[in-house]
C-alpha cells in the first residue's frame, strides 16, 4: 500500500496526527508543503475517498417519513375496523375509512417533508469553497473536493474545510467552541504534541467547522466527510435512540384501549343476540356497528392537522418543529437547559464601561450597531472633549485587525468580538485610523496576553500602542495619564486601578487594558521591529469593560417561564464569574454556580442537589450536558436542551426535546434536534412552549368531545340490544356522526386559542394521563345523556306507530344534533361555553356546516336513498332542539370534573 492510499484509508481516521512532525505528515500523506498536490492525484484520491461532506445525520428517508405516520394504534383499530365492513359487506365504509388514513398520513407527511426542507434551507455547516495548492499554484474549489493531503491555505474568517495538519502558521487563533464547547479561540502552532493531548488543546490540528479568528497558515487536509472529528460525532449522535413522546404514548394507549373495548363491546353484543334468538347476520352487523362507533374514525386525522396547525403557528415564532408529535413535549417540559452565548445574549461583545484612572464613563447601546452616548455621572459627554479617553478608544482602534461586514442581521465582524467591540465603540465616537500608518504590530497570544502596534505620527515619531490583560500591562507600565496628566505608576495608583479592574471583573465583564509609549526621533530612526524592551515603560491609559449583553426580551421570558412553573438552567462555557453575572443580570437567581471540573468530583446525589438550589453551569464541556440531562430524567422532569455544536448532538438526541439553533447551529446539532430556533433566541422557546400547551390543551378538549360523542352512541346501539329492539343506527349513520359531522367539529377545537392562563399554570406531570379517571366520567355522563334522549325519541317515534325508518332517522339526527351542542362544552377550560367565540369563528362554521349537511341528508331525496332516512317534520326538529339545550347545562354543572 502506497503511502498515500495509506493516509486515506487506515491513518485519516486515527488521533495521530497532532503527534506526528509537520514533515513526517507531509511524508504520509504524499503531499508537498510547497506545492500540494497535483489535479490527477487528487482527483484520484476523490474517486477513492468520496466527496467531503458529512451523512444527513438525523435526516429521515421519505420512506421513513412515510411509514412514521402509520405506526400507530389508533390507525391499526381503523385498518381492522375497514376490513371488518368488507367481511360483512359494507365496501363503502371500508373505502371511507381507509380514505381517511390515507388522508391522515399524507397530512403528516407532508407537514414534516416541509419541516425537513426548511431544516435544509438553513444549513450552512461546510464551507462551500476552499483556498488550496495544486501542482504549486493557489486555486479555489469546492470544499466537497478536497481530499487527504490537499495543502489548505487558512486566513481569518475562513471556516475551516476538513480536518487539517497544520504546517505552517502565524498569529493563527481558531474558534472552536462547535466542536470542544470552549469559547475562547485557540492558539495554533505546527510544533507536534503528545499523543495523549486533549483534543481540545491539539495546537498543530485545525477541524472541520471551526472558524478562523485570526492570523493565517496552512494545513494538510488529514480526513474528510465522516472521518472527521465532525463525522465522529455525527455518527454517534446518530446512535442515540429516540423515546417515544408523551403525546405518543398517551394516543397509542388510547388506541389499544379503544381496539380492546371495540372487540369486546362487539363480541359482548353478539353473544347477548344470539342468546335472545337474533339471526347470526344480525348480529354481526350489530357488532360491526358498534366496533365501528367505539373508535372516532376522525381523531388520528384530527391529531395531525391540528398538530400542523401548531407547527405552523411555532413557525411564525421562529420556532421550527422537525417532528409533529414533539411540539407537544415542549409545552410537557419543566426544565429547559439552555446555552448562554447567542441565546440569552447578542453573542455581539460590546464595551459597556471604561475605567480611566479616577473617572469612570458609562457607554450605552449594545450589539455592534455603532449607536450610543457616553456617560461621566450619568451627564452625556462629547468623547472627543475627554482627551484621556479620546486616547484610550485610538489606541484600540489601532490595535486592531478586524473589520465589519455587512451580514443578514446586521454588522457582523470578520475576526476577534473583543476587537469588534472597540470598532463599535469608537464608531459611537466618531472616531476612526489609518491602518496605512501603522509601521509593525505584534499579534495577541496566549502566551504574551497583549497586542502592540507601532505607528507612525504626522511628526515622524512613533508612538506604541499596546491592550490585552490587565495584570500584564500594568507590570509593563511605570507611568498613568491621570486628570492631572502623566504621572508616576506609584502604589497608590496601582491599587485604585486594581480595584477598577476587580468592580468590572465581579460584574461578569472581560476587562482589557489599555496604554502607549510615546518613542523620541531617536527610536523613530531605528527598527520597526517590536521588541520587549519597546514593550516596557508603558503609560497606563484605563480600563475596558466588555461583555456580550443579555438580549432585551429574555428577562421578560425567563420571569414568563418561571411564572409557567419551568425551571431555567444555564449552562455556558464561559468563566463562572460572567454566567453568574448574566444569570442574574436575566432573573435567574444563580445560587450557586457549578464548574466542569467541579462536576468531575461530584457524585450524582450531589449533581441532584446542585440541581435543586439553581446552580449555573460555567465552563460545561459537551459530557456534562448528557449527564445534567440524565440527573433531570432520572428525577422524572421533562427537559429540553439547546445547542449548537456538533458536540452538543449527543445531548440534543438525550433531551426529551432538543432544540438547534438555526443561525450559528452546525448540521449536526441540526439534525440532531426536535426544533430548530431560526432566530437563536431564548425568547422563542417560550413562545413555542406556550403553542405546545394550547396544543395538547386542545387535543384534550376535542378527544374529550369525540369520545363523549362515541360513548353515546355505543350507549344507545348496546342498550338498544339488550332491551330487545331494532337497530338503533346504521353502520353508515355512524361513518356519517364520527367523519363528516364530528370530524370538523372536532378540528375546530384543535384551533382554539390559548386559554388566558396558560402560562400560569403548571407543566402536566410526567406521566399525565391525555385523559384521567375524572374526564373519563365527564365522558360518560355526557355520553349517557347523548344515548338516553336519542333512544328516547328513537321509543317514542315507534311507540306513535311510525316506520322504524322514521324512528331511525329521528335518533340519528338527535345524536348529531346533540353532539354539535356538546361541543361548546369542551371549548374553554376556564370560562364560559360561549365566551370568546369571535376568536374561534372556525367552530360556529363547522357546526353550521354540520347541521347544514344533516338537514341535506334528511330532507334530499337522493341523500334519503344514500342513508336510509326520511324527511322530518318542524315538530321532531323541535322536540331534537329541546333535547340539545340541556346538553350545555349538564357540560356547565360537570366542568369541575375536566383536567387543567
């Protein structure tokens, strides 16, 4: 095996790289660090590797889509309820209800083909081209071209394309909180390290995904696609099986329940018939008429356009749901686990304080929109009439290698946040250099904590400007620029700027120092070059105060959720002093604030308990989430959890919701997750929240109306059996009731709006019956009543000496006359059964349909020949409307039996 099929298959995949020498991985790889490769061998090697791109984790087959909405008990009880009329004849009622689960599933179906469309439009994860060598000249190519031992040249602002050896690099910082979860960028170098080095401390290793800050270099491309460490990750996602959701679980329980007492009702019918001397066929068509009236045909369609609906309504709330059934799991939740960075906050670092040596000068305005005033004791000051901190924000804007761009949202900054917070804030100024004069510069490095630039004055001298880490700077500085002037750096002003520094640290901020050197013609005759000993002497200019700021609505969300009864977890990867800050800073009341490493020595009893005292999470590696989200399941709660991350996917997949982000989200996390947030705001999860809990309020009120409805005519057709008399109703009145009359009906309720106290209630409890012991005899008291008036006036038409066709026709329309009344029970859980109906127009337009298509089917001569009706006279619609009056008083007088 050639050394090059070598790296492709056996070595790309392995963790050995970072360990090997820049010139032993040019060696493996049959590449050349001067020239890449040639276009025929990369060609071959494409051939041979496959194009670089990633599986569509998570993304489900059509087939899969497909076959997902017919994998339930309910559609099963249908199947079986079609194929029963075929054996006794009724191909008409096979044909219905096998249409509407047709129907059913092509809803689902298409509902959740949309979702993954949209999921598609937002995936931006691969770089779509890639800066490489081939046979020795630059070129641009899809980063799906790029194989093992492609020369990858890296600047800032660049994604990186596939997992790279670096091999040469300057000033290189790479942002790799996607893969690792840590936020601060990473110092790269090509000098080889252990082979037991964390991956996330790997210096000469750049990854797929990660994004350059700053600097540039170059790399050998390692692995591609699914070799990556990426790949890795995606696949073990990928490995992580779904639960079923509650919802699900309560409709599968419902179907097999209504399956068994549809069975038994009818076996129960047949068995009394027989005993009584009734004809076999007579009885299994009795049988059939209540197998069929036991199960509402309607409901799994009712579910899953309902559902839509609510998919929808998330949707227009930035919140985009890739599975139906999991809209209702987020209203279910009692925790949501969420990031910090880009969620709570702008992810837009902005400089908020400056600290000048006895004077302090707040900064308004937030995000990298250059609008706000500058404060000294709460009077708005002109900064250019402050000459100290005219001085300050210059030499921040000379220290500085990044730029703005114009991106969707907004200016977006191409390099370091902490950089593009000074831009900002000496665009507010009104403020700006010439970048032309700058004569030499040393980047920021984690080993130096500092930036110098030289530059170059109108006058010919030049003048060193220098910011990074307080502690540093000040070792550096013998004099301070004070309201007096340039004064000695003596004890007493060490200490008062320390204490500056401690007062913005304590709040959360990333504090950076600031000073300059002003060099004689001497030095401006000499070198350019910036050594340390330029880097000495230094006058103390101020401090800086930089933080990424909540976002305006997410207090008000956070007090939302808590008002909810939902408990609000941060877990960041940032210090613990700036979560604890923002925790607080958004209402969280952040009792105590946990570390990775401090859970490293925790035992699961002590995680509970950190759980319990609302604990922050600061410097949270991807694993700590999976076991945050463990202790909460273990303890019964239902959690939702965001990321970002291919790292996160694991968690996102663990969660009983997982939620992406849409923005800044990789396609891992993407696909990973049940929801996807197009707008990366914590905000939007709230709001989705509320939609989960109108939903299943919803979807409780018309099961509740549906089984009412069939608990009446099961009611009527077996109490009619056993007291010896005709057939109550036909097997196609029953089709007619439980599609065409109650279906929309019960759709409508699905549309209903959020009851006023939604969001001041509870989360259901785990494990929460769809409908417990209480609803189900609201059930059966108002299905009783359905039954007993029906079979009433159904006695008294045969008692009068009318055809049993009449009296047939008469308790039909009773039931759907009764049943449409009965709707206006199930309406509010909270107020009255005709309050707020200008909400719901879809309900008054149903029923009217209904009743419209009833008096079509009773008085229509053809539609007399269709069902087996008759016309009725203004008499009987009388005595049916008296009936249905008191249908809304019995719903009033049993309402404190309804679950809230």
């Amino acid at each position: 095996m050639t050394d090059e099929n070598h790296a492709n298959d056996d070595h790309a995949n392995d963790d050995l790289w970072h360990a090997l020498s820049a010139g032993d991985a040019e060696t493996r790889l049959g590449s050349s660090v001067n020239a890449g490769l040639t276009g025929g061998e990369a060609g071959a090697r494409l051939e041979k590797v496959g194009p670089n791109r990633l599986a569509e984790v998570g993304r489900p087959s059509l087939w899969t889509l497909i076959i997902r909405q017919f994998r339930s008990a309910l559609i099963g009880v249908l199947v079986a309820a079609a194929i029963l009329s075929a054996v006794v004849g009724e191909v008409a009622d096979m044909v219905v209800i096998l249409a509407i689960v047709v129907i059913n599933g092509a809803l689902g179906f298409l509902q959740e083909a949309r979702a993954e469309r949209a999921l598609e439009a937002l995936t931006r994860m691969l770089a779509p081209k890639a800066h490489v060598l081939r046979d020795g000249a630059p070129v641009r190519i899809s980063a799906e071209e790029l194989v093992p031992g492609d020369l990858v040249l890296l600047a800032t602002g660049d994604t990186v394309p596939a997992d790279l050896r670096l091999v040469s690099a300057v000033d290189l910082s790479i942002d790799e909180a996607v893969l690792t979860g840590e936020s601060a960028p990473v110092e790269k170098a090509v000098e080889k390290v252990a082979t037991d080095t964390p991956l996330a401390e790997r210096a000469p290793s750049a990854y797929m995904g990660t994004v350059v800050t700053n600097g540039h270099g170059t790399g050998l491309v390692v692995a591609t696609g699914m070799r990556t460490e990426f790949g890795r990750i995606a696949a073990l996602a990928q490995s992580i099986d779904r639960e079923e959701t509650p919802l699900q679980r309560e409709l599968g329980g419902l179907g097999r329940m209504l399956g068994i007492v549809a069975l038994a009702i009818a076996a129960l019918v047949a068995v009394m018939g027989l005993a009584r001397g009734y004809p076999f066929e007579e009885m299994l068509l009795f049988g059939i008429s209540l197998a069929v009236a036991a199960v509402p045909e309607g409901l799994p369609a009712v579910v899953t356009v309902t559902l839509a609906i609510g998919v929808a309504a998330m949707a227009r709330r930035r919140a985009l749901m890739r599975r139906l059934v999991a809209a209702e799991t987020l209203g279910a939740a009692n925790v949501i686990c969420t990031d910090k960075t880009g969620t709570l906050t702008r992810n837009e670092m902005t400089i908020t304080g400056i600290e000048l040596p006895g004077l302090s000068i707040a900064v308004e305005g937030v995000g990298y929109v250059p609008k706000g005033r500058f404060l000294k004791d709460g009077e708005v000051i002109d900064p250019k009439s402050e000459p100290r901190l005219k001085a300050l924000l210059e030499t921040g804007l000379w220290c500085n290698a990044t730029s703005m761009i114009d991106g969707e949202d907004g200016p977006r900054p191409l390099g370091a946040p902490t950089e593009a917070a000074f831009l900002v804030a000496g665009a507010k100024a009104g403020l700006s250099v010439d970048h032309a004069h700058i004569e030499g510069e040393v980047s920021f490095t984690s080993a130096r904590k500092r930036m110098s630039v030289l530059v170059s004055s109108p006058d010919g001298a030049l003048v060193l400007h220098v910011k990074g880490a307080p502690e540093v700077l000040l070792g550096l500085c013998t004099q301070v620029c004070g309201a007096d002037g340039v004064t000695a750096l003596d004890d007493g002003a060490r200490a008062a700027i320390e204490a500056q520094f401690t007062a913005l640290a304590e709040k959360g901020m990333r504090v950076l120092a600031v000073a300059r050197r002003a060099m004689g013609e001497a030095a401006a005759s000499g070198t350019h070059h910036i050594s340390e000993d330029l880097e000495a002497d230094l006058t103390f200019l101020g401090l800086v105060g930089i933080i990424d700021p909540p976002r305006e609505e997410v207090a008000g969300a956070v007090a939302q959720a808590r008002e909810a009864g939902i408990e609000v977890i941060m877990i960041t990867g940032d210090a613990a002093p700036t979560a604890t800050s923002i925790a607080r800073s958004i209402g969280l009341e952040a009792k105590t604030t946990v570390t990775g490493s401090h859970m490293d020595d925790m035992d699961d009893t002590a995680l509970a308990e950190a759980l319990a005292q609302d604990a922050v999470f600061a410097r949270a590696r991807p694993q700590d989430k999976i076991r945050i989200v463990d202790a909460l399941q273990s303890k019964g709660h239902v959690a939702a959890m965001t990321g970002d991350g291919v790292n996160d996917a694991p968690a996102l997949r663990q969660a009983d919701i997982g939620i992406a982000m849409g923005k800044r989200g990789t396609d891992v996390a993407r696909g990973a997750s049940d929801m996807v947030l197009t707008d990366d705001n914590f905000a939007s999860i709230i709001g989705a929240v509320e939609e989960g809990r109108r939903q299943y309020d919803n979807i409780r009120k018309f099961v509740g109306y549906l089984l009412s409805s069939n608990a009446g005519e099961v009611i009527g057709i077996f109490l009619a059996v056993l007291f010896g008399w005709p057939l109550l109703l036909l097997p196609i009145h029953i089709i007619w009731m439980n599609l065409v009359t109650d279906g929309p009906t019960a759709l409508a309720l699905g549309a209903e709006p959020a009851e006023d106290a939604v969001m001041r209630r509870p989360p259901r409890k785990p494990g929460a019956r769809l409908l417990g012991h209480r609803d189900a005899l609201r059930v059966a008291i108002l299905g009783s009543y359905i039954a007993l008036v029906a079979m009433g006036l159904f006695w008294w038409s045969l008692s009068g000496g009318a055809a049993l066709v009449h009296a047939q026709t008469l308790a039909f329309t009773a039931f759907v006359v009764m049943e449409k009344a009965n709707a206006f029970n199930f309406r509010r859980l909270d107020g009255g059964p005709f309050s707020g109906l200008r909400e719901n127009p879809w309900l008054l337009v149903a029923i009217a349909i209904a009743l419209s298509l009833q008096v079509a089917v009773v008085h229509v001569p053809l539609f007399n020949d269709w069902f087996s009706t008759v016309p009725l006279t203004a008499g009987d619609w009388g005595l049916i409307a008296l009936a249905a009056v008191p249908m809304i008083i019995l719903g009033r007088l049993t309402r404190g039996l309804a679950s809230r």
